[in-house]
C-alpha cells in the first residue's frame, strides 16, 4: 500500500477551496472535501488510476478528478504525493 504525502500547496488549495465553497455553504464545502479525500484514499491501493498529466506528459505525474477540480499527484517508490488541486480551467505549474 502506497503512503499519501500532501505538499504545502496542496494543503493551501484544499484550504482555499474549502473557503470559497463554504462562503456559500459549509454543509456541501464539507461534503465536497469528504469525497476529494475519498478519491484520493483510493491512490493508496491504486496509484497509477489517474490519467497522466497533459502539461507534464510524464508517467509519474498523474490527475483525478473530483467535480470540477483536478488533483494533481506524483509517484515516488511508494509514495504518493499530493502537488495540488486546481479548477479544471487552471493549467498546473510543477511546483517541484
């Protein structure tokens, strides 16, 4: 089984994103947090389940997809790396 490892990115997306929704509703930026965990629980058995970045088109950089939103991730030995989450619209800038 894989190790989940967030980047400080990632965290600072996941917190924006929560704040944008809740402005609105905390119940459905709650609910909408609960499942990009979910999604991203499921790398630990299944790494290599996202597509491979298009901006990146390397093997090891990969996405999911909760919504609206791509979860960006890396694959090191056995850890998966959360790098970001952005809207669908926004291109990734590798971080690393």
């Amino acid at each position: 089984m894989m190790e989940i490892v967030w980047s400080d990115p990632a965290i600072k997306d996941l917190d924006s994103l929560y704040d944008y929704i809740a402005r609105d509703s905390e119940y459905y930026a709650n609910t909408f947090i609960s499942k990009i965990f979910a999604t991203i629980d499921r790398l630990e058995q299944f790494p290599k389940s996202g597509r491979i970045v298009p901006e990146i088109q390397d093997d090891v950089t990969r996405e999911v997809f909760v919504g609206n939103y791509r979860i960006v991730y890396d694959i090191s030995g056995s850890v998966v790396r959360i790098l970001s989450i952005l809207n669908m619209a926004q291109q990734f800038q590798d971080p690393r």
